[in-house]
C-alpha cells in the first residue's frame, strides 16, 4: 500500500498560509548540507531526522553525515527508491525503501525536529523541467543536474517541521511497520501524533507560489498552535541560497543562448558543406547550384512560407526569380521578373548594405507609399518581408527574401535574422569561389607566371652556390696536386677557399632567415631597450666579422634622452648590421658611414644609415630591397654579398609595422637608407 499523493502536497492543504518556492538542484543541496552541518554542530539535542531522496544514488552522496548523525540519535530515518543494494534494513539509522512509483519518487525532503531547533525541506521535483530534451532551448550535450528545479518549502518553524514530519512518519510505518514502537517514542518525545489526515482550513494561499523570496510564512490560521520557538534560519545560509538561484537563472540564460549559437553554427555548416560537396563530376559547384542548395536549406531550418535568393548588382534594373523555397499550400513565383529600380526596399538595402525587416506589410508606410511595393505585396502574398543582402567585401551580389503570407503577421526573432545574414555572407564567399573557379583561364595564367618566378629564382640561387663553390674547388685541387706550391701562394689559396665557404654560409642562413621571415616562422619576442645600444652592437659585429682590410669611418650622431624603443632586440640589430656591411661594400676606404637618430614626432624614431658610396640610380630606389638585387645585376656580381641583406631589412621593418626605403642623388653621389622603429609608449597619469 502506498499514499497517492505527495508530502508537499499534505503540507500545503493542512498549512494553506505557506507559499511554496522555488529552486534549483544546486540551492537545494546548500540548504540540506546546511541543515546537516547545523546539527553536527549540536552538542545538546537528540533530534529526529528524516530524509528522503528520490533514488539511491543520491543518498549514497550523503550517507556519511548520517550515519555521524546517528551516532548522536537512534531516530534517524532515510528514504530512497531502490536501484541496486538500498532495502529496509536497520543498521547506523533506519533505511526505507519506497515504491518508485510513489510520489516520492519525485520529491526530496529533510525534517529535524529537535527541543531547540527544528528545520523543515519539503520540495517536490516540477515535471518538464527535470527531464529537459534536446528538442528544448538547452543543449542536449548540458548536464542536466545543474536545470533540475524544485518547488517547496524551506522553514525554520517548529511547528511546520513537526506536521511534516508526521506525514512522513505516516509513509514509513507503510514500509516499515515493525518501527511501530520506536516511531511511538519519538512522537511521545517531541509532540508528534499520528491521527489521520488533518483538516485543512482551505483557506486561499496568502501570496504568489513562484515567489523567490526566501521569507518566513506569517501564519494565522486557527487550526495551528502558535509556539513562542525561535525562528532558526541562518541568515548567512539565505543569503548563500538567494546567490545560487541568481547563478542558476543567469546559467540558464546563457545555455539557452549557447544553443541558439549551436543551431545557427550547424546550419551554416550545413549549408557550406552542401556548397563545397561540388557536382556530381567532382568539380566545384556553378554559382546558380550554389543558389539552389542554400534557398533550399535556410527554407526548410526557419520553416518560412518562401524563401527566395537571386543574383543582383547594385544597379541592375530587374532579376528574374529562378530559386525558391516554398512550403505547402505558397504560390510559387518562380521564373517572375522582379524591377529593382523601382523598388525602394531593394534601392534602400543597396544604399545602407543593411538587412530590411517589414513586420506588417499593411500598415508599414514604405509599402502603402509605394505602388510599386503594394503591387509586389499583393502579387506575392506578403505580410511579413525579410531582405538580406549577399555582400562580399561590401559588394553586392545578390539578395536572399523571407515572405510570411499568413493571414497575421509573422515576428522573426533578432536571432532569425542573424542566421540569415551568417548564411547570405557564406553564399556570398561560395559565389565568388565559384566564379573564380570558374576564371581556369586567368589562374593558369598566374601559375605560369609563378612557375616563372620559380625558375629564375632556381637559377639565381645555383649562381651563387656555383660561383664560391668553383673558386673552393680550383683552390683545393691546387693544394692537393700542387705539393711544392710556395708557402705565400698556398695561403693564399686556403684564404680564398675560407672566403667563398664564408660566402656560401652566409647566403644559405640569409636565404633560410628571409624564407622564415616570408612565412611568418620567426617567433619575435618584444623588449624595451635604448637604440643606442644596439647600434653599438652591429658595429661591433661589423668590425669582427668584416673582410675589408680597412673599413670606412662609421660616424654615430645619436641625441641624448631618446625613448626607448618597443622591438625585438636581436632582430634590431641584424638589421644595423646588415645596413652597415651594405654601406662599407660600396663605400671606398677613403669615405665614411653615418648613423643618425632623430624623433618624426608621432610614435616612431627614424633612422638614417648614409653612406658617401656609388650611389643608387633613381629608377632603382624602389627594387634595391628585392631578393638577390645588386647594382650590377643579379648574375654579374663583382661586389661580395648574397643580395638577400636588403630583403631581409625590409621584412623585419614591416614585422614592428615601421618602413624602410632608400634615396640617392645618383651614381656616385652615396645612399640613405632610412627605417623607422616603434618607441614606448608613455604610461597615462
């Protein structure tokens, strides 16, 4: 035998003055283990405790309170539905299996009742929030314990524990009636009776039962004894418990967005999928196939009465319709010329490149102002309109129409109509992939023209190997065939050969630094630092390294209290250097090299790196910064140097987003070379 209804229920038609609440899983378990804690913390009461869980598995979480709890107390009672080892046994506490099918299936409860201090939990699960779907605004992946909502009670008064308990004393003595005699002390100790079923006054519930206050019932009923016990809650614990419901209802929200956000992702990744899969030939879709997979998608996801999406530029004068959704019981208007000239909205939308959105096509001006519209409205069957524009890079390429044709106007939700602009700008991506799959003749065009590149670059690079490896191989068998070469000579040879080795070394690492560089490889790692000891830096590493016998005067003209700059300091100083060994190739002995620093007055210093060399001809200040250039060509080089140094320069200059670029009076007149480096910015206040 079990009791139909449900312990919430009994309470609240014996006290109709309470005012159920509600709360999430999470607030639940702070008040229980509140409770729970309370009395632990007790050194003089031995309450009666009764909780009941609605499976197994939940009591499991918590039967290590309670059996501390009994050691305390010989009256506490737990409630579960069985799942696998959970049967009436009497053991640390009493354990009560009830039916599942029981209403208690669905509730969760914990009464004490003690001689200071009673506490009452009555909360019973709301059905169709439990069990949420994946059909729901959540997502299925959630975990669902964390929206699981309760409606119920929560009091300190002592007086309602001890009703609630006896209504489930009631239930354990239907489970368990060999408790006969210890239920019976526990009544005697604390008040308790077992009659049946108390009357209830019936009268109207005092306030709104989805109230979220946490506030003590005021009761005034006359079937209920008023007591001079203190109201025990812990306000801290209220406070606690009023935080989580916020969590939880802020938690929701953003579930319930997130999914939104899930269902707009799978669509578009739909319909980009349907896009990309090509014909049946294996090539990439034609633009109007592309049409037709996507009108048909955004149709059928948004369940719109039409859906249309037709190609137009910004100054077409009309368009025929040749993709469309429809759903049952639409005209189709399929193969219909639509003007555009003189249609505003069209006119509106090319002007703003902005969605249009008319909710009521009867009473929206744009469409009673307009004969043109109101011909348009009538012909189709409008009521509600959508136009979205296809757009690529602020292009226009076409439009994509919602048209609810009901007899009452249709509100499409802001979420709606972003999906419809994600999926206008992936057709418009698609559209103009296709069409530039559709160019084969232009592409091939530009692969010829890199396989060209390719080539020269082949052929540029194998110069620069040959040259020094020639001149290392002719020194070496002169060596190795020449036994009575005089000393002098043979230096001479070995100095060569070390020479062209350097040279080789030196072009692969330039070679392989501005591959890196090209590819975006360098891991830059930015610093403060004064310019100043940088350029220190490169000279010093020009005179150590330098194969010139004498170099030219290097002059620094550097002002005092410069910023420091914001760059990465190793790469700063490869390019010094570099500028530097360029200027001491052209540069006589008899010249000199200046560095000079100065502020340009906005967030940049300039650097200046002239030289009084041979000079750059006009006409090629701009290419001197191609790989492999050299004033003599890139294949009849009789100055030193892999033709990859200005390269470099220039891509690490555009790395901290500064320039570079040279000037030159001309032949003979000496170079400048100027570059620009971010400083640091001065901290605010």
């Amino acid at each position: 035998m079990s009791i139909p209804t449900s312990v919430l229920s009994d309470l609240l038609e014996a006290v109709p003055q309470l005012r159920p609440q509600i709360y999430f899983k999470a607030s639940l378990t702070a008040l229980s283990s509140s409770d729970l804690d309370q009395v632990l913390a007790s050194t003089s009461e031995h309450p009666l405790l009764i909780a009941s869980f609605q499976r197994e598995r939940f009591y499991r979480q918590e039967a290590h309170r309670y059996k501390r709890i009994a050691e305390r107390t010989n009256q506490v009672y737990v409630l579960a539905a069985p799942e696998t080892d959970f049967t009436n046994a009497s053991g640390f506490y009493e354990t009560v299996a009830f039916d599942p099918s029981e209403p208690l299936s669905h509730e969760w409860h914990l009464v004490v009742v003690g001689e200071h201090h009673s506490t009452c939990l009555i909360c019973r699960e709301r059905q169709g929030i439990a069990s949420l779907k994946p059909s729901s605004d959540l997502p299925a992946s959630l975990d669902m314990e964390s929206t699981r909502q309760f409606e119920g009670i929560w009091t300190s008064d002592p007086r309602i524990s001890q009703i609630a308990a006896e209504f489930l004393l009631k239930r354990i003595l239907i489970y368990r009636p060999e408790l006969a005699a210890k239920i019976e002390l526990a009544c005697d100790r604390f008040g308790l009776s077992l009659p049946q079923k108390r009357r209830s006054t019936k009268k109207k519930k005092a306030a709104n039962s989805s109230s979220l206050l946490l506030s003590e019932p005021a009761f005034q009923s006359s079937n209920i004894e008023q007591t001079d016990y203190p109201i025990d809650s812990d306000p801290f614990v209220q406070r606690l418990v009023t935080y989580l419901q916020a969590g939880q209802y802020k938690l929701l929200k953003a579930y319930r967005s997130i999914a939104i956000q899930e269902r707009k992702e799978r669509l578009v990744n739909s319909i980009t999928a349907a896009i990309r899969r090509g014909s049946d030939t294996g090539q990439p879709l034609h633009p109007e196939e592309i049409l037709k997979v996507a009108v048909q998608e955004l149709g059928q996801a948004l369940s719109v009465c039409r859906c249309l999406i037709y190609r137009a530029g910004a100054g077409d004068a009309k368009t025929t319709i040749a993709h469309e959704f429809l759903n049952l019981g639409i005209a189709s208007i399929s193969g219909q010329i639509l003007p555009l000239q003189k249609n505003s909205l069209f006119q509106e939308v090319v002007k703003q490149r902005e969605p249009i959105y008319i909710a009521d096509t009867q009473i929206d001006s744009r469409i009673t102002d307009s004969e043109t519209l109101e011909e348009i409205v009538h012909q189709f069957g409008i009521r509600s309109w959508l136009m979205v524009p296809v757009l690529y890079q602020g292009k226009l390429l076409g439009m994509v129409e919602l048209h609810h044709c009901g007899s009452e106007p249709n509100q499409w939700t802001v979420n709606e109509m972003s999906l419809v602009e994600a999926i206008a700008t992936q057709v418009g991506a698609a559209l103009i992939q296709a069409e530039a799959y559709g160019n084969l003749e232009d592409l091939n065009q530009q692969l010829e023209a890199l396989d060209r590149t390719r080539s020269n670059l082949i052929a540029i690079t194998g110069h620069e190997l040959r040259t020094p490896l020639s001149t290392i191989q002719v020194c070496l068998e002169s060596l190795a065939t020449e036994p009575d070469m005089p000393l002098d000579l043979r230096q001479v040879m070995l100095s060569t050969a070390l020479t062209d080795s350097e040279r080789m070394r030196k072009l692969i690492q330039d070679f392989l630094t501005l591959s890196n560089l090209e590819s975006g490889r360098v891991q830059w790692h930015p610093e403060s630092l004064p310019i100043e000891e940088c350029i220190e830096l490169a000279i010093s590493r020009i005179r150590a390294r330098s194969a010139i016998e004498e170099l030219p005067e290097i002059i620094t003209r550097i002002p005092e209290h410069l910023p420091l700059v914001r760059v990465d300091g190793d790469w700063l100083v490869e390019v010094f250097a570099k500028l530097l060994d360029n200027a001491c190739k052209f540069t006589p002995p008899g010249g000199h090299i200046s560095i000079e620093v100065h502020c340009n007055g906005g967030s940049m210093l300039e650097v200046t790196v002239a030289d009084t060399g041979r000079g750059i001809e006009p006409n090629r200040l701009e290419i001197v910064f191609d790989r492999f250039y050299q004033e003599e060509g890139a294949l009849r080089r009789t100055t030193g140097g892999t033709g990859l140094g200005l390269a470099i320069c220039r891509q690490v200059v555009n790395s901290w987003n500064g320039q570079i670029w040279a000037e030159s009076d001309g032949k003979d007149k000496g170079s400048k070379f100027h570059f620009t480096i971010p400083i640091v910015e001065k901290a605010e206040g």
